[in-house]
C-alpha cells in the first residue's frame, strides 16, 4: 500500500511504468502475510494498518525508541504489501538522474480512504532514525557524535529503496548496533548537489561517516559507501562490522561489495591520484573559460557602435533619467513625464492613501518601470494583457544572456562537463521550483514540458481511463483542459461540466450517490447507473476532476484548498479521485502552497509569471500519482533499456525521467533561476499578489462609476468584482462589455482596433474559455455548435449569433437573459395566454479582456479608464 499526504488526500506509491515484459521473465510476487493486491489496486487503510502492526505516530521526540521489533514489523509490511514486483532492480547513475537495470515494474495504488491514510514506505520507524536535509544538518550530526554515523541516502520514488528499507530499518533499530552507530536517513531530493559531491550517484546507498570527519573548511566525505540493493542489504550488518572493527584504516569494496580495510597509505595514493586528475580538468576548465571570455570581450570592442541618441539599451543601462528621454519624457522623471493633468494627480494621491502599502513594491514601481519594461514601448503605450503573457523584464534578460555568455552548457544526457553542469543546474531549478510552491520534494516532482498546454496534455494521454473512470471538470476552464476529454471519450470514460454551484453540491453529496453512474453531459453529472467501480479484471478505477486556480476569463478564483481535498476525500478502496488545478493564469499573481493544497497535478508555464522564455511549461505532479500513469511513447532519457527487435522497454524510475522524452529544453530550464529570482527581487509572489488586487480594485470602482448622460452604465462587467469577500475571489482580471445608452453591446473588435490604435495591449473574443464566455453572455451551447463551418476561431469576422430570445413581460427562465444588439426583430403573434413573444437579437460571442500583472502601473489603469470614458460615453454605435 502507498500513501498521501494532506487532508483527505488519496494516494499511492509503487513501481515506475514499464512498457511490455520480456517473454521469459517471470512475474515475480512480494511475499507478504496480506493477499497481495492486483495490479493497481488499493488495499484498505484499516487492512494495511491491522497487517503491518502499525502503531499511532508517537509525540515524543523523533529520535526516542519505541519498539523496534513494531516498527521493523510496519516498514516490512509496508513495503510487503505493495506487491510491486520491483525485485532486485538497482539504479546506475548517469548525468541525466537515475536509471533502473533489470526487473520490472507494475503501476499499483494505495489506500485513498479519507482518514487513516497510511504512512508512506519511508515514513515508517521515524523514531529510530534521524532526518537530515540539508549539508549543514548533515554536518552538525556527523560533529556532534562520538560515534560513526550511518546515512541512508533515499528516493521516495526509489523502488530499490523501498525494497532495502525493512532491512536497513531493523539494523538502525537493533540496539546494539545503536550503541555502536547513529543512523540517519537523508531524501536525495533535498538536497540534491549535496548528495552529489557526497558521491550519491545510484541508489540505495548507504554511507558511513568517522567520528571528526566533519572539519570546518573541509568538504565532508564518507570513510565508505556501500550499496545496498534487495540481493546485498543482508550484508550491511557485516560490512558496518568491518568498519568499526578497523579503525584507523580505510576502506573499499570488492566486487561483491563487501567492505575490505585497506592501509592509509594505499588509499592516500589513490585519493592523491584522483584529486590530481579533477585539479587537472578544472584547470582546463578555467583556461577554456577564460580564453572563451577574452574572445567575447574582443569582439565586444571591435563592435561598440558610434554614441547616439538615448535608446532602449542606453535607458536599461542608465537608469529612469535615460530611461524617460528614450520615452520622450524631455529629461523628466517618468511618470511626471506623461503629464497626465491635475485629475490624474488627485486621484493617484488618493489611490496611495488607500493602498500605498501595497502597491508598487514598497514605492520602486516607478523607478522599475521605465528602466525594466517602458523602455520597449512608446510612451503612449500601457499593457494590459498579463494573461496573455506577462512582460519580460530587461534586467531578467541581461541575466540570463550574462549566464548563457559565461558557462558551458552541454546536453544533459552525458557525463561530460558541459553536461554535468547542465543537470545541476536543471536539478536546482527542480528544487527551486518546488520550493516557489512550497511543495516538498518527497513528494513532488517537476517534470517540464513545452507549456502549460503540454503539461496538461501529458496528464490526458498517461490518465489510467477505463470505462468506468470519469472525468469532472468545472465549465469555466481553458480549453486545453477541455482538450482532455477527448482522451476520457477515446477509452469510453464519461466526463461532465459542472456549473461552479454544481461543484459545491457534488462535493457535498454522498460518494455512493454521485460517483457511482457514468454518462457524457453538462450539468451536475452524476449520470445513472451504478454498480462495482472495479473493472472486470479487478484493476482500481481512477477518475479526475480538473478546475483552474482562477479562470483565465473574468479571473474568478476558487477555493482550491477546499476543493482538492473534497475531491480527493471521495476516493474509495475501489475507486480513487484525483485532482488537476489548472495553475497557469493563476501562478502568475498568487502565492500557492501544495503543502496546504496537495493536489495531483498542476500545470504552470513560465512566460505567464515572468515573461521568458517561452514554450517552456512544466507539471508538478505527486510522486504516488506517477505509477498510476500509462505511459505509451518512450523516447529519448526516458528509458532505461530497451531493444530494437524484441518488444522490450524499461522505463526509468525517476519520475521527471520517466515522463520528459528526448532532450529536455535546457537552457530554457537553466533561465528560470533567473525568472524566480526577480520575483524573490520584488519581495516574493505575495508582493506581487497585494500589488495586482491594489490595482484591480482601483480599475474596477473607476471602470464600473463610469455611466452615459442618461444614468446608464456603460460597461458590463463580469467577475466577482462586486462579493464581499472580492479579495478572495475576484483575481487581477476586469472582463466586460461595452454597452451604448440604450444598453445595446457595441462591437468588441471595433474596440480592440480603436484601443490599439489609442496604444493598448488587450485581449477580445472567448479568450479561449467558451465555457466562462458563453455562460457570461447568455449564449447556449446549442446556438454555439450551429456556428460550425461558420466560425473558424476568434481572427474571423464573426463576433455576434443572430438567435432568439423573450421580447417581452417576465424572461422564459429556461432562456438566460442577455444585453443584446437588436439588429431585427420579428415579434410571434400570442395566440395563448402561455405563448411568449420572440424576438431575433445579436449576441456577442465575446468580449473584451484586461489584465495585470507584476509589473503593471496605476497610470495604466487610470489611463485605460480614461479612454473609455473619453471615447465612449453617449456613444451609440
């Protein structure tokens, strides 16, 4: 059984996917006192719990004894009753991560039961060991005893790991051994450079540490590691035996890998050897980089360009002054070079009494501005299309150019050491990220995709469908989250859009009632029918409910935390939940933490945070989702072994090995660091949130105060602008209509032409979100399908549907009531009192967008809303 983390959550660890078996290899079975399950399916939280002896988590300290024979009993048991069938499979390292020789894998699930969820494989007989996470944890262990100390090196997703814990956890419980030895456990992922130049390159592996090792200004090394696979961790007894038994010597393995002292002096010669030989590369190293460096500066002198008049550059370089006269600013400092007038002034004096403290960075915004991002543009220009994309900012791509200019970056799927350090910096981006959303790399992974799109295709192709899964999903998502029904319908998986009030009942109701039909639709989509959620050969059926974080349209947000951990709370033993949050628009304003929201999956994508690069997303996934998946294309790194003639694969156990196929996009990778810390610069993602709902709310009470000479008003503004908890709910996206004095909708593309010419950057149509946009405008999805052959997407001239609609007395209520452009109209004679008369209107088919974003300014809002009263008020069409 596997495990979870999080409130409700449902879970699962195992083995890594693996395409088809060899013929001759047999189907080996995990002995075990528990029925073993059947591939991929859960086994009770109670069932595992009553098997492995598994004893409450203790209170006292993590290192205090409690039995060590209980918690042997729970590790084995832990680890028995996966049934994976991983057996004697051992990682070999390469610079690309781990790789998994021999054996095979099977996809299982674990217990998904809302409360008593089981420990996870390495959770178990925490209070014999002592977690370290990081080198200065390690450090201060290894200085403060008087004893040798015993490091287990692991992977959560390590399958040799989970198969010689039982083992390495008896010895660290054995008493005498713990009066020789300290043991600690340390989770490679954490500290994933440290574990490296520890020499931590397969796993298991186990290390031994000498009392007095740990000498300040000298880089800790162990005495010996050794490794520890199924067919050797009987071993380990021994070999630490030969270690305390020769002090004073140092120590190799033979090819057994048993532990062999040998004199100081020997060893001294081969250490000297080796230090030698990499003193020698690093020279190299350095005399190559240097020369590269002279070569660059030459050139860079032979083409420095004649003086000229202040340009973008010259304003990156030289700060607001420059930047304000490569504007046209006459020497002023932006923004007192816009001069915008005295209506301009008061109302930004009273902005900043109202939210000073939360706009602009602690008052940097209008020194950043110019120099970071108003350089590229006119000095009319304001962007206000952050959802589309967020604005790359010049010192970003000064970094990254400096840090492209000055390494050596190579392939990552080499030993090499252009490659080498290549996979560091990929490795460290991995942790950085994880860390920006603050999810703990036990038990998540990064895998990078070419977008958010990409991610969220990945999880539509590898989701386990079977006929009886389903596939919820709110109606305002992407449609790249739509996209993923077609994957359910191609395995006869029934999927369902629900309203976001059909979300709260569904989650609400009972699991038996709502999960048990299945059926294709919109609505509440409990469908009919009912019956054993297994499939007919037993396997555990798992479904999906998809939402985003906030939508992309009118920028609503929802309760994720809330959400996922109902969703994930419906599992069964039978029949898991798992969660998808669409993070893309989301990530890019709003702090999030999967530590508190432990979703399945998230899709982000970097050009929507931080403006560069692009065509470079990623999905963060759970580690005990990853053996779920069904992965059907293998390629490039992704595999371990494979043959040419035979139907033969292996895939590789770490799971962002196991998903990336060929060559990841590395240098895209490496320039994220860059991008993480110019949001870290501006004082982190919660800076950014408070900056961009100051300006939200500011654009919203100017926009919706905005009114024609006869009261009316002229916008139509959707969202949830207007709740009392609109801080909560309501993201930096104003969406609207534009309305005439009669109330009719003006032309969303004339306005998207007129502002462009005005010199702003929005967005009109769908936005690529019919679900939200239809909804809001009152359009069926019956009058949506007619448009087919018609409609070719958003760039066509198609912006309005001629349908019908009540003309008159109380609206029919199975018709949603809509401002309308009333091009014609063609009234139905009541011939009874229950008739309604018709009429036939113009709908839009969309409407226009603006959004913020990091660096948004209050002088783009104010400005906007200042065309549109300028430009529209009274105006009729």
């Amino acid at each position: 059984s596997g495990s979870g983390s999080g409130s409700g959550s449902g879970s699962g660890s195992g083995s890594g996917s693996v395409g088809a078996r060899h013929p001759r290899r047999p189907n080996h079975a995990a002995t075990t006192t528990i029925p073993p399950p059947s591939r991929s399916r859960h086994v009770s939280s109670s069932a595992v719990t009553a098997a492995s002896g598994r004893i409450p988590e203790s209170q006292s300290p993590r290192r205090h004894m409690r039995g060590a024979s209980a918690v042997v009993a729970a590790a084995a048991a832990s680890v028995s009753a996966a049934a994976s069938g991983c057996y004697g499979r051992r990682c070999v390292a390469t610079s690309a991560g781990l790789k998994w020789f021999g054996g095979s894998s099977e996809s299982r699930g674990s217990s998904a039961a809302a409360t008593n969820t089981p420990l996870a494989w390495w959770e178990h007989g925490q209070d014999v060991w002592v977690e370290a996470t990081s080198e200065a944890e390690l450090r201060g262990l290894v200085a403060a005893s008087s004893k040798p100390v015993v490091v287990d090196w692991f992977a959560t997703w390590c399958h040799g790991c989970e198969k010689s814990y039982p083992e390495v956890t008896r010895i660290a419980a054995d008493g005498d051994m713990r009066k020789k030895f300290t043991f600690v456990k340390v989770c490679v992922e954490n500290c994933q450079p440290f574990s490296r130049s520890q020499g931590i390159t397969a796993l298991p592996r186990v290390s031994v540490y000498l009392p007095g090792s740990a000498v300040a200004g000298v880089p800790l090394k162990p005495a010996i590691s050794i490794d520890v696979p199924i067919s050797r961790v009987k071993h380990l007894r021994t070999n630490l035996a030969v270690v305390l038994g020769n002090p004073g010597m140092a120590y190799t393995l033979d090819p057994n890998g048993f532990v062999i002292p040998v004199a100081k002096s020997k060893a001294q010669q081969d250490a000297e050897a080796k230090a030698k030989a990499v003193a020698e590369m690093e020279k190299s190293t350095a005399e190559l980089r240097a020369h590269l460096e002279s070569v660059a500066n030459a050139k860079g002198q032979a083409a420095t360009p004649a003086p000229a008049p202040p340009s973008a550059a010259a304003a990156v370089a030289g700060g607001p002054a420059a930047a304000s006269a490569a504007r046209g600013g006459g020497g002023l400092a932006w923004p007192a070079s816009l001069k915008l007038g005295p209506e301009y002034e008061r109302d930004k004096k009273e902005f900043l009494a109202r939210f000073g403290d939360r706009y602009g960075y602690g008052g940097r915004i209008d020194s950043l501005y110019p120099t970071e991002v108003g350089c590229r543009m006119r000095p009319d220009e304001h962007y206000l299309d952050y959802t589309g994309a967020s604005l790359y900012t010049a010192s970003l791509l000064k970094a990254v150019m400096d840090d492209l200019s000055t390494h050596l970056f190579g392939n990552p799927h080499s030993a090499n050491p252009s490659s080498s350090l290549s996979t560091e910096r990929i490795d460290d981006v991995r942790l950085q990220l994880l860390k920006f959303f603050n999810a703990d790399p036990k038990r998540y992974t990064i895998a990078f995709t070419r977008s958010a799109t990409g991610a969220l295709k990945m999880v539509g192709e590898t989701f386990p469908w079977t006929p009886r899964s389903k596939f919820r999903y709110l109606r305002e998502n992407h449609n790249s989250v739509l996209g993923i029904r077609e994957y359910a319908r191609s395995h006869n998986s029934s999927f369902s859009a629900l309203t976001e009030d059909a979300v709260e009942v569904w989650l609400r109701s009972g699991v038996e009632s709502a999960d048990a039909g299945s059926g294709n639709g919109t609505g509440d989509g409990n469908g009919s029918g009912g019956g054993s959620a297994l499939d007919a050969s037993g396997d555990l059926t798992c479904s999906l409910f998809a939402f985003p974080g906030e939508d992309n349209f009118a920028g609503v947000v929802y309760p994720v935390e809330r959400w996922v951990k109902s969703a994930q709370a419906r599992s069964t033993p039978e029949h898991r939940w798992l969660t998808l949050v669409d993070a893309a628009c989301w990530a890019a304003n709003t702090p999030i933490d999967l530590t508190a929201c432990p979703a399945d999956f998230v899709d982000v994508t970097a050009y929507k945070m931080w403006g560069y690069p692009t065509g470079l997303g990623a999905l963060i996934v759970r580690n005990d989702a990853v053996p779920l998946l069904r992965k059907t294309f293998w390629g490039g790194g992704a595999v371990a072994l494979a043959t040419a003639g035979d139907d033969f694969h292996v895939l590789k156990c770490k799971p962002s090995d196991k998903l990336e196929d060929g060559t990841v996009s590395f240098l895209d990778i490496i320039s994220l660091r860059h991008g993480l810390d110019a949001i870290r610069g501006l004082g982190g993602m919660r800076r950014v949130h408070a900056h961009t709902r100051a300006l939200v709310r500011f654009g919203y009470e100017k926009l919706s105060s905005l009114k024609h000479s006869n009261g009316a008003p002229v916008l139509k503004i959707f969202g949830k602008h207007t709740e009392p908890n609109f801080e909560e709910v309501q993201g930096p996206i104003i969406n609207f209509e534009v309305l005439n004095p009669g109330g009719e909708v003006l032309s969303y593309k004339t306005f998207e032409a007129e502002a462009a010419s005005a010199g702003f950057h929005v967005r009109t149509g769908t936005e690529c979100n019919p679900g939200a946009c239809y909804a809001y405008l009152g359009v069926s999805d019956e009058e949506v399908e007619g448009l087919a052959g018609i409609k070719e997407g958003c760039d066509d001239g198609v912006e309005f549907v001629h349908v019908q609609r009540p003309s008159s007395g109380k609206p029919d209520p199975t018709l949603p009531p809509v401002p309308s452009s009333n091009m014609e109209t063609a009234l139905v004679d009541i011939g009874h009192p229950a008739e309604v008369a018709l009429q036939w209107v113009d709908v839009p088919l969309g409407s226009v967008r603006i959004s913020l974003g990091y660096m948004s300014t209050f002088e783009d809002v104010w400005t906007f809303a200042k065309f549109i009263k300028d430009k529209y008020t009274d105006r009729v069409r």
